[in-house]
C-alpha cells in the first residue's frame, strides 16, 4: 500500500506540504540545534568510542583536572579565529559557561568584606546573571541591576562586578564595559563571539573572558566551557571554586568537546563558520524582509561588521531577534504574539519592558519555518486591517 505520512505538528495533508493553522512556533529556547545539520555532514569525523577502561581516574597525568591536549586546541582555536587573546592568559573549565559565570563573580568579590561586590549588568541582560547571583546569596556579592546606575558612583568602599555581554543576549550588540572606575572589574560573556553571530572586529583581549562549546558547535548538552583570566589570583579562585564545587568538569566531555573542536579546525577550519553564518544570516534577511512593511511589530537593528576571520563586511546573524510591540494594544507583546501562535520569551525576564520579546534564531530549520510563517501570516492580516 502507500505509505502513511506522519506530518509533524504544523503540517498537513496527504504530503505534509500544508502547514497546519493551529502550528505552534515555539522559538523560546536558545537551543543551538541550527548546527545539527553540519554534525551529520560530519557524522563519521566527528563520533567517538570509549572503552570502557578508558580515563577512569579522577585526574589527567600529572594530577591536573583539566586535559593538557584540549587546553592546546583551544588555545588554536582563538588564534585561527582570531577572536580572543591566549597569549598570557590562564585557562578554567566549567560545566557549560553557566558554571563559570558564578565561578568569576566569586573569584572578583572580596573574602568576608563587610560590604558585598555590587553585581550589575546593562539592560537588557541575560537574566542568569541575576537568577544565579540572587540563588547563591552569598555574603560577598549580591546582585545590584542595571550597570548604568553606578557610572558615576562614588562609593569606592564595595567593589562593583559587571557583567559585559558581547554579543548581547537578547539583542546581539557588541557590548562594551560601562563602568571604568577603578574599583569595578568585567566578566566579559564572549558566549556568542564567534563568526556565526558576528563580525569579528579584533580579538577580544579582556582580563576575564567566557566562551562556551554551546553556541559554537552547538552541544549544549555537553555541558562544556572555559574561561581565559589573566590574574593569576583570580584564576586561582575560580579553580578553587569548581574544584569545591564538582571536582573539575566530567572528564568525558573534555574528550567530546576535544574531538567536536579537531574537526572544527578540520580542512580550511572556515567550513562550520561559513555554515553558520550562512544560516543565521539567511534567517535574519528572511525575518527582516517579513516585517520590514510591518508598522505592528519592530526588531532591532544591527550594523554590518568587518570580519577579521572572513576579511570582509559581514552582513548581520545574531542569534536572536529583539522584538518589539509597537502599539498600545499589543503592549503584552508577549501575549500578542502567543494568541498568534508564536512562543517567544517575554521582555520583562531581560529586564525590559513588557513592549518586547526574544524570538531564538538558532533553533531547527522547522522551527525557523513556522516562525516565519506565523510572522508572515500575523503582518498579511495587518494589511486587512487597513
Ligand atoms: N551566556 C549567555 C549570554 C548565554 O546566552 C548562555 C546560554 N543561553 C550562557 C552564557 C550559558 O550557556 P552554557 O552554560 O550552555 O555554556
């Protein structure tokens, strides 16, 4: 007999080419599966077997926590792209970026001070930052909102600790640190600062700088990440904190993330760069192009960079569209936009306004289609309306 079509939920019909009028585009999570497609080019290069005698101990020769080969490889890795510094700098794992991001607050905030580290961030921020400072309640640091408030604050007595996002998530700028006072130190969150969001203006050359396997091979669920410190104190201190806290990272996805990061540099090491930055460029255009005759709905805007890595003008790819409600009556605009069926991540987490929403880019390609499609269909009826 002929085969049955099993449509996924947003399609119908005999050949599952209708897209189904209840679809729901969920695009909440920031999920990089927009990779999947260039691991299962690489399915053969990219597998690994273990056996099972294989790195049982606790510690690599020479009683380290951490491999000596992915250290190297990383290492490469920013040189080939060029977008940080190594030269100089120590070098932490932690369980995913997120075990790193506490880890360096920590690390900067002074031991038993009778006045805590002031932790802040520019809005909009990844909200972590907060959700992770206000969980820990330590009587070192305590989370203090928006960086701006403390530009010009003359209280030298508390340290202050900013966290720089760049790119931003949620709205892909290039963040810059906004507080320069003395007393005040950066957590730079280079989650995003590789080519498939971005331009890469220069090498980014900061005293604390996080990266993470999850938005640049797309494993989040390998729970891999690293700093690059420059004080030896404070590297120190990190070490201390996921020694304490976990006894290093699992030693098996040290050697995931090592086989995942030889096949990056694989070849002319350009093709996962070229790859990603070609899909989150097609899907920005298509976005932008859907809402550019909308006067409902806005996202923000993101200037062409120059890319050391690809020496030329790279046209925008974030990782996230920044939308925005433009009219009084949509000013739950993430209500609007779910009555419509698409989930996105209301404003007021990033510490804006109800007025706008996170839509993730970095999703499957499905995904990306009903999003599109919803978006489409929700701009068409606004031109019934006129
Ligand atoms: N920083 C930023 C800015 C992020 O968006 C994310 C993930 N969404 C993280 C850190 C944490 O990622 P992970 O723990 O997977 O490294």
């Amino acid at each position: 007999g002929s085969p049955v079509c099993e449509c996924n939920s947003c399609f119908e019909g005999p050949d599952c080419s209708q897209f189904s009028p209840d679809c729901i585009a969920d695009v909440d999570s920031g999920d990089p599966l927009f990779l999947e497609p260039f691991w299962m080019q690489n399915a053969a290069s990219s597998a690994m077997l273990v056996a099972g005698w294989h790195r049982m101990s606790y510690a690599f020769n020479k009683k380290s926590l951490i491999s000596q080969v992915l250290e190297n490889q990383i290492r490469k890795l920013h040189t080939a792209v060029g977008n940080a510094v190594t030269q100089g700098r120590f070098i932490v794992f932690g369980a995913g970026s997120t075990q790193l991001l506490n880890a360096a607050v920590y690390a900067l905030s002074p031991d038993n001070s009778s006045a805590p580290a002031k932790v802040v961030a520019s809005f909009p921020f990844y909200p972590v930052y907060q959700l992770q400072t206000d969980f820990f309640r330590s009587k070192d640091f305590q989370f203090q909102g928006d960086a701006s408030l403390w530009e010009n604050n003359s209280d030298s007595t508390s340290n202050l600790i900013e966290f720089v996002t760049a790119p931003n998530n949620p709205d892909g700028q290039l963040n810059k640190a906004v507080l320069h006072v003395p007393y005040a130190k950066a957590i730079h969150d280079h989650a995003y600062y590789w080519p498939h969001f971005t331009g890469i203006p220069a090498p980014a050359d900061e005293d604390v700088m996080v990266f993470t396997l999850s938005k640049l091979t797309g494993h989040a669920g390998t729970r891999f990440g690293w700093a690059l410190i420059k004080d030896e104190a404070v590297y120190q201190r990190m070490s201390t904190y996921v020694k304490l806290n976990s006894l290093g990272v699992s030693r098996d996805p040290q050697l995931r993330a090592y086989k995942l990061l030889k096949v990056v540099m694989e070849g002319s090491g350009r093709e996962i760069f070229e790859f990603g930055h070609a899909t989150m460029k097609n899907r920005w255009e298509k976005l932008s192009s859907a809402l550019s005759v909308s006067k409902r709905f806005s996202i923000q805007d993101i200037a062409p960079q120059y890319c050391t890595f690809f020496q030329t003008v790279r046209a925008a790819s974030p990782a996230y569209a920044w939308l925005r409600c433009e009219r009084e009556e949509d000013k739950e605009c993430y209500r609007a936009l779910k009555k419509a069926g698409i989930i996105g991540r209301d404003g007021t987490l990033f510490g804006a306004g109800s007025s706008y929403v996170r839509l993730s880019l970095m999703k499957t390609q499905d995904d990306f289609d009903m999003l599109l499609h919803q978006i489409k269909k929700l701009v068409a009826e606004e031109d019934d309306m006129h």
